[in-house]
C-alpha cells in the first residue's frame, strides 16, 4: 500500500556539493530539510526518519525497497576535486588507507580503483587511527580536501579522474532516493527546479556556502559549474550499475539489486 505524503522529510550533505541540489528546500512549507555527513543518510531511509535522502550510491545496495529519483545527484564526469587520494610514496608502495568515513561511496571507490587500476589491495583504517608512516596513505572527502588540504603529500589521486581513466565513464558519489511506498507527488518536478535554481544562482552560493568555509572563490564556482555534474540519465545509470558490479566483484556489497526509478515501470 502506497502512504501519500503532503510535507516531505529530505535530508542531504552539507557539503558545498549539495548546495545547487537543495537551493530553495529551506524556503519550502512543504518540506523540512535535515543535513547530515553522507554516511548518515541511510539510517534515516531506512529507519522512516525522512522520506527522500541524497544517498551514496553504494548505500542504494544496501536498502531493499530503494528507489532512485533522478532528479539529480552528484556526480562527476572526470576529476571531482573534493574526492582525493594523499600519499607521500606512489600509490603501489601504499600498505594502507587512512579512511574519512563520512562517505561510503568513497571508501568503496577507493577499493576498487585501487585494486583494478593499480593492482594493490591495502589495509583501510579510520583516520583516528592514522599511523602518519610514510607507507599510509589518507583519502579525504568534502570540503576539507579544499579549505584544510593536507601538505607534503606529493603524490595525488583524484578519484573522479581515476575512475574515467578505469571506465571511460561519469561517476555519481549520491543520488536522490526513497523508499518503495512512499508517494511523491510532484516532489520530483520540485527537485529539478530546485536544481535548476541552484545552478542559475552558483554566484549566491559561493558567496554564501563557500567563502565563510574558507574556498577561494573562483575555484569554487569552477567546482560547481564544471567539476560537478548534477543531472542523472542515461550514462550516469550506466555508472552506478557498473559500480555497483565492481563493488560485488570485489565484496564490498553481498548482492546486486537491479537500479529501480521512481516513476518507471
């Protein structure tokens, strides 16, 4: 049975990649909108606290009812700037990862590039229990790989440009997603507009999202206009499938579920 739902429960990052996916959520009656680390956002699916979240994508296989809207997500088609890689040695002379665990969908990035690109298959750590060897290396996501880069790491890996060397493909880091049952309504068309707002706005955004966090302002709209991609199609589904392969075939996931599109038969 179908649950209709007049006032939407939407929880997204609160990164500055987000910022063009939810401008003008905050001003809508009929929304109320959480922030969270990306990490989060499945719990609050899966536990009914909110009714459409900006999921990482690899969290889509663990959720059995999940629907992706595609309205938009974050993507890449290419270096993404913000999902980087830090070692002091090249990467095949890594032994092991220090991980940000905001995002899972980095992490499982991480693995996969690293194990198919670079044939080397490291420990991963939390950061907080970083060794600061020479031998580790640190992947850090969101804005602090702008605002507080790490020095003396001489060798780094974009994971966005990484993974079009490994495919030829875009990467999506999240998507917009729901729970089967839960009717949206023309909150999906609300989604695209907000979309649309944001990327005519990038200037306010920059001004009101980036410089306070400590972003160099032309870097940043370079990062939200060009860097980023927000649109889901057809060759952005593509790339979650194929992910989503990549994962199982390296045990990340324990199954495939087969993408499902709000709105699609």
């Amino acid at each position: 049975m179908k649950s209709t739902v007049s006032f939407f429960r939407i929880a997204a990052v609160s990164f500055l990649n987000a910022r063009p996916l939810i401008c003008g959520l905050d001003e809508d009656p009929g929304v109320s909108l959480q922030l969270d680390v990306p990490s989060g956002l499945l719990d609050r699916l899966r536990d009914g606290s909110c009714d459409v979240a900006l999921l990482p994508t690899i969290d889509y296989q663990k959720l059995s009812d999940a629907r992706l809207i595609a309205s938009g997500g974050i993507g890449c088609d290419g270096p993404t700037l913000t999902v980087r890689l830090f070692a002091k040695r090249p990467i095949e002379k890594v032994h092991s990862v220090a991980c940000d665990t905001d995002s899972h969908t980095s992490i499982a990035l991480t693995r996969i590039i690293l194990a198919e690109l670079h044939g080397t298959k490291p420990e991963f750590v939390d950061r907080g229990r970083a060794s600061g060897k020479d031998d580790q290396a640190t992947l850090l996501i969101g804005d602090k790989v702008v605002c507080e880069e790490p020095l003396g790491y001489p060798h780094q890996y974009d994971l966005g440009a990484e993974w079009k060397k490994l495919t030829g493909l875009p990467f999506v880091f999240a998507v917009w997603t729901t729970r089967q049952g839960v009717e949206l309504g023309d909150l999906p068309k609300r989604l695209e507009q907000a979309k649309y707002d944001g990327l005519h706005r990038v200037g306010q955004l920059v001004e009101k999202y980036a410089l306070p966090r400590g972003w160099p302002g032309e870097l940043a709209r370079q990062y939200l206009t060009s860097n980023l991609k927000f649109d889901i199609g057809e060759s952005q589904l593509q790339a979650i499938r194929q992910f989503h392969e990549k994962a199982a075939k390296h045990g990340l996931i324990d199954t495939i579920q087969p993408l499902r599109i709000y709105g699609r038969s």
